[in-house]
C-alpha cells in the first residue's frame, strides 16, 4: 500500500536524491518544503510534489513518480493533494514549468499559456530563473476553493 502524507523535515535527503534521480532540479526546493507531500511505501519515499507560495500563487513543482510506481495514478493522487494543501492557504492561481510532462498535466486541468503571464514573484523563483530552461512548457490552473478534496 502506497500512502500519501505530508513531508517531514527529515525527508529532504530521500526528496532530493528522488527529483535527481529522475532529472529535476532542486534549487529552490527549501521554499516548497513546507507544502510537500510524500508517497510512502514501506517507509521509503516513492513519489513527492510541492508548491512554493507566493501569497495567492503558486508553483507546482517537484512533481515525481519513482519509475516503477508510474501508470497507477499516484502522480495525479500527489498533485492533488499538494494543491489541497495550499488551496487551504488561500492560493487561487497555481503555475508550472515542466520538460517532459506537456502531455500530462492538461489531464489534470491545466492550460498551456506564456511564461511571462506568470506573476513577478513566480518569475523571480529560482525555478524560473535557471532550474527550467526557457524552453520549458508553461501551464497554470486555477484553484475553486470550495473544491478541496481528500486524498489519502
């Protein structure tokens, strides 16, 4: 069984060696911390998303799934739980960068738009500035407050 939970401060190693492993950046991760949430299976760290607030926005970053895990939804049931958590903050505006998942998160409501939409503090991010190449794919969503879910 794969749980999903919020992160614990003990668990930036295991995140940091996941979003490695698989290619993503990590600059600006210690601003995402306290939103992250975690797969867990047996203990280990499976999966992970996360959002760094900026006031009412967002970005969604450090979405990943451990290869093995992908296909079986849990991507979708991370995401959702990271916007949950934030939705609950007050964030109404969610944006992302992504290299290699164009084709996924329109599935999860997201709409293509132009990276300089984005607000000044999310264009200031280090995500922004360097961790995703310029060529990157750009989305945003926005967030129905009366529609959080639980995800467990």
């Amino acid at each position: 069984m794969i749980g999903i939970e919020a992160a614990r401060a003990t668990d930036r190693p295991a995140l940091e060696g996941l979003l490695l492993a698989n290619g993503l950046p990590i600059a600006g991760l210690e601003f995402a911390l306290g939103t992250a949430v975690v797969a867990r299976q047996d203990g280990r760290i499976v999966g992970c998303a996360a959002v760094e607030v900026y006031g009412s926005a967002g970005l969604l970053r450090s979405v990943c799934v451990e290869p093995r895990q992908r296909g079986l939804g849990l991507g979708r049931r991370l995401v959702e739980q990271a916007l949950d958590v934030v939705r609950k903050r007050g964030v109404g505006e969610i944006y992302l960068l992504t290299e290699t998942a164009a084709e996924w998160f329109p599935r999860l409501g997201f709409e293509p738009g132009r990276r300089e939409d984005a607000p000044e503090a999310i264009q200031a991010s280090p995500e922004f500035t360097g961790a995703c190449p310029v060529g990157a794919t750009f989305f945003r969503k926005h967030l129905n407050p009366a529609a959080a879910t639980a995800v467990g």
